[in-house]
C-alpha cells in the first residue's frame, strides 16, 4: 500500500515540463536567498533574458537550500538551478546527468571564531569546538575537512565537532558562545566580525585560486534539446555577473527589496556585493570532485573537467563577461 | 488530545458485525494472516512498480535495495546508534514529562489554584506543535539535547495530564470517599486511590505522549542534530538526504515504522497483563 501511495507521488512529481526540440514553452529557474544570486535577480529585473526569449515563460523560484534545488531538478520541477558545488558534486557522483552552465561568483568562505584567544585553525581545533556548516553537503564542511587533513593530518579530525545550522541561526549560536566557530560565508562573515569575531581560515586558504560558489545547472537533455535558449541564458547572465562587478551599489538598489526584503542591512550586504569575486569561468571543480572521492564525501570523482561544466556555454558566458554592452557601462 | 477510550479486546482491530452475519473468508483468518498478506502485496507492488516503471533510483528505490541498506545499517551500527541516540532522548523526556504531568495534575487535583494552573497551561501550550518551539528552545538552551528535551516535554506532558485527570475524576466518589474515611490524604491517597484507579486512562496517555513524543523527536532532529555519531535518526534522515543516499532514506523510514510498531506493540502488552487482566478496562 505504502509503495503504490509513494509511486503515485513519485509519477506525479516527475511530470514537469523539461522543455522539447522545439524550445521550451516554460522555464522554471531556482535560486536561494544569498548576495550570490543578485546577478541572477538583475538579469531578471532588467528584463534580459526575456527580451531574448520573449516566447519563454520564465518562472523564478526562491528555495531554502541546495539539496531543495536539488531534489526538484532530480523530479524535473526545475530546468535551471542555482546550485552550490557541494550539492551538484553529490548529484554528479550519484549519476545525475547535469553539468554547470558556466559560475556565477567564487566561494568566499571563513571560519569566524568569536574567542579572541583563538588565533589559528590548530588552536580552534585544539579546542575541542563546536564547529556550524550550513549543510553537511556543503563546500564549507568539505573545506573543514580539507583543513583538517591540511593543518592537523586527519581529514575527519573535526567529524563528531560540527554542527548544522542555517546561517541565521549559525550568526545567533556564535554571538551566544552556543557554537566556537562558524562557516560562514557572506553576508553572514561581515555580521559576524561586526559582531567582534575574526576568521582564522577562508575559502581561499583551502582552495587556492578559487573555487566556484555558484553557478546555473542543467540536465543535459535539458541543454542538448534548448541550445539556444542555454547560450541566451548564460549570455545574459555572463552580463548581469558583469554589471554587478561594476556596479554593486545600482545592483543593490534593484534587487535587494526582492532578495532580502524592505528592511535588510544595506551597508553589510553592499560590503559583501564588492568583496564577493564575482566571475564566470568555474574554478577548480575537478580539484574538489578528486579530493572528495578521495576523503570519502562522494563515491566517485568526475573524469574530467568536461563531466562537470558545459564548455561550450562556459565559453559564450566568458565572451558576454569580458565584453560588456555598450549601454551597460554607461 | 487522545482521552482513555481503549476497549479494543484480543488485540483484533475487527469492525464490530452484526449479530448472526456470516463471517467472510478474510474476516475469518487471524490478525497476523491478515496483516502479513497484506504487507507481503504491499511490498509486492512496490518492487513490481520499481522494477517495471523503469523510476529514477535517485527518486525511489526497491524493497530489496531497502533492505539490503537497512541490514547494512544495523550491522555497521550507524542505523543502530542513531535509534538508540532518539530512543534515549525520548526515553529522558518521558520519564521528566511523566514526573511532571502527574505532579501538576495530582496539584490540580487538590486545589482549586492548580487546577486553574493546569487548565490554563494546558489550554495554551498544548496546542502549540513541538517543533514550533524548537526556534525558542535554541536560543534559551543551546544547540543541545536540552534543547530537544524541552520541545520534547510540550508533546508528552499534556497526553499524560489530561488523560489522568479524567481518569482521576472517573474514579468511584464511594472509593474516594472510603479511602478519605481511612485517613488516606496527600500522596498516600494518590498512590492507593489515585493513581491505581486510573491506570487505563495513564495507560492510554503514555501511549499518546509516546506517539507525540516519536513524531516531534523525529522532526526536531531534522532541524537540528549534534554531529558524526551524536545524531539520532532524524539527524541520520536528514544527512541521507544532503547526500542523496535514497535507499538509506527509506532504510531509516523502516526503521522508524517499526520501532514504532514494536513500541505500539509493547504498550498493547502492558495494557493486556495490567487493567485488562485485572479487569479494569476504560469504556469510550
């Protein structure tokens, strides 16, 4: 009875429209509330991708995390996902046929301890801390484990330290002396070193060069039967990512009622705005695929760089990045 | 709130007929026939759909594959631990809420001021779902199993207060009046008269503060969980999930269906050897 019930569930949640030859009629895009999608709420707000495909209806969703965005590509409620790359390596090592359009900024994590006394990552984890990730998935507890092998030789050294927790919750616990340290990314890191706290290891320590943040996902049945849509998308996306590059305070201006309501902080997210490396090109995504394979996190790691991004949308993306319209620099 | 309403005889489920109607073939056949047939077509149906349909594995998995990972899970202990782990969170809160409910209640029971305090109380907090304190309990009491003990206690003291505080004033005014005759006051009455008279209706409490307790402690962990080991099953659901370990999802959904069977069952027991032997049975 239970298993009828569950597959009558399943059938009807697989139902959505995955678009066709001849273009998709709809297309639903998801996104989560972060600084990280600000590109993708201008080029909506602007009206760019619309203008290309005025024949599209394109619907926007706002989910609370990436393993959501995740389970509703799996299920075909959405053709586009804004997705982290700790989510998308899960779903690619368990053989979910999707791959990267192109990036949309680079992580920029930390590790923001409140206790002054704490100066280093050794001395955090020679504390015996209480450690937050936003998600057990997430690039930030794979960064801790990376650390950990790095500095203290064990990769699982801060396993039974961390806990889960959203990032509103995370700021509270680290304010209230709850949780010793927290992973937090922005705007979360600038609330809490508003707050007093320092960080003492970033994204960047970890993952030199950079490592994507997030980026648009597709199934590839998705991007092989709407090319054109894809190119129009990336393109006008690698323009929004450009524009906001350049100018983050007009950026803010336009999204932020629609991203984090009337009454947010504009100084802390307008920080984050211009710190954030906002780009295009995915980075080191093949180094992280290997290293979680590697540490366990996943059962397998991608063959190659061409398993996890669509180059060729990559490409156009570049092209629309570095050559940003005329009217846009205005 | 579930009142004391048990008056189910033999362990059967059966609809009551009418006097003199043929008894069917399948009404014929014992409660474990019955049942086992039917989880054998049900899992049946569900292998049958699993293999014809040709579903994503990342959507749904077989029975089979389901099994396989819930032995797995049992004989490399993860699955174990995270049960025992709820199973010891829940078992703490049932022993304080059970303490607590049967000190408010016994106070209303002897006073008018209490009985205001646990009507009032009752009427307030009682319709508040657990995890909708979960937020506050994070904030006053950390990321901690204080925290879960807390919410947990919302869910079972209110089965256990209100079923014993009818099952109190459902006892005889005779026996009452007899056991105050013979100088039974205070706690003395409570644990001759009180308590005894009204163990059908604590009996069914319990039972609904457990399957309170199970559903809320579940859903809490979701939301939160210490980490690696520390977590219980609902904080194991939720790493499955994040790690799109579907087969292990199910796994733990068995899991949680049978304990709570087992621990269904295990009440039905206690109820047998106890108000039913002693022919103590509550009427609906």
């Amino acid at each position: 009875m239970l298993g009828a019930v569950l597959a009558s569930l399943a059938l009807l949640s697989g139902c959505a429209d995955s678009g066709g030859a001849s273009g998709p009629s709809t297309v639903k895009i998801g996104y989560q509330q972060s600084v990280l999608y600000v590109p993708l709420l201008v080029m909506k707000e602007k009206g760019w991708l619309s203008e290309q495909v005025p024949e599209v209806d394109l619907q926007w969703t706002q989910l609370a995390s990436g393993a959501a965005l995740r389970d509703a590509m799996v299920t075909g409620d959405l053709q586009i996902g804004m997705i982290g790359i700790g989510a998308f390596n899960v779903g690619l090592s368990k053989g979910l046929d999707w791959k990267y359009m192109m990036s949309n900024a680079d992580l920029d994590a930390a590790v923001m301890v409140s206790d002054p006394g704490i100066k280093t990552f050794e001395d955090l984890a020679r504390s015996k801390p209480r450690i937050s990730t936003i998600a057990p998935d997430s690039p930030q507890a794979f960064m801790l484990k990376i650390a950990a092998r790095q500095y203290l030789g064990d990769p699982n050294a801060l396993d039974e330290s961390l806990v889960t927790l959203d990032a509103p919750s995370a700021v509270q616990a680290l304010q209230a002396g709850q949780i010793d340290a927290d992973t937090a990314t922005s705007p979360s890191r600038y609330l809490e070193e508003g707050a007093g706290a320092h960080a003492v290891l970033t994204s960047n320590d970890v993952f030199a060069g950079g490592l994507l943040g997030v980026g648009p996902v597709a199934r590839e049945g998705f991007k092989e039967d709407n090319q054109a849509f894809s190119e129009a998308f990336v393109r006008q996306l690698g323009r929004a990512v450009r524009w906001v590059q350049d100018n983050p305070e007009q950026a803010l201006d336009l999204v932020s009622a629609e991203l984090f309501g009337p009454n947010s902080n504009r100084d802390l997210l307008l920080k984050s705005v211009k710190n954030i490396n906002w780009t295009v090109e995915p980075k080191n995504v093949l180094d992280y695929s290997t290293k979680s394979a590697e540490l366990g996190v996943t059962d397998r790691a991608a063959s190659s760089e061409d398993d996890m991004i669509f180059a060729d949308l990559v490409e156009i993306a570049k092209n629309s990045f570095d050559s940003p319209a005329q009217e846009d620099s205005k | 709130m579930t009142q004391a309403t048990i008056s189910r005889r033999g362990g059967g489920h059966t609809r009551p007929r009418r006097s003199g109607a043929r008894k069917g073939f399948w009404a014929a056949l014992p409660t474990p026939a019955r049942l086992g047939i039917l989880t054998v077509v049900a899992i049946a149906a569900w292998q049958l759909y699993v293999s014809l349909s040709g579903v994503d594995a990342l959507l749904f998995v077989g029975p089979v594959d389901v099994a396989e990972h819930l032995v797995a899970g049992l004989a490399d202990g993860t699955l174990t631990q995270a049960t025992l782990t709820t199973l010891r969170i829940l078992g703490l809160s049932f022993v304080i809420g059970a303490f607590v409910a049967v000190a408010l209640t016994m106070w209303a029971m002897w006073t008018q001021f209490g009985s205001d305090v646990l009507t009032l109380l009752g009427a307030t907090l009682s319709p508040i779902p657990g995890l909708a304190i979960l937020p506050l309990a994070m904030l006053w009491f950390g990321i901690s199993t204080t925290s879960l003990v807390v919410v947990l206690l919302n869910a079972i003291v209110w089965p256990i207060a209100y079923n014993l505080r009818t099952g109190i004033e459902t006892i005889s005014p005779t026996i009452r009046a007899v056991s105050r005759n013979i100088g039974l006051r205070g706690v003395r009455e409570a644990v001759a008269v009180l308590l005894p008279g009204s163990l059908p209706y604590i009996l069914a409490g319990l039972r609904s503060a457990w399957a309170f307790g199970w559903r809320t402690i579940v859903g809490a962990e979701l939301i939160f969980g210490a980490s690696g080991q520390g977590g219980g099953i609902g904080y194991y659901l939720n790493q499955q999930r994040f790690f799109l370990e579907v087969a292990n999802l199910f796994a733990g959904l068995v899991l949680i269906a049978v304990v709570g069977v087992l621990l269904e069952w295990l009440f039905a027991v206690v109820e047998r050897v106890t108000v039913r032997r002693w022919g103590m049975q509550a009427s609906a």
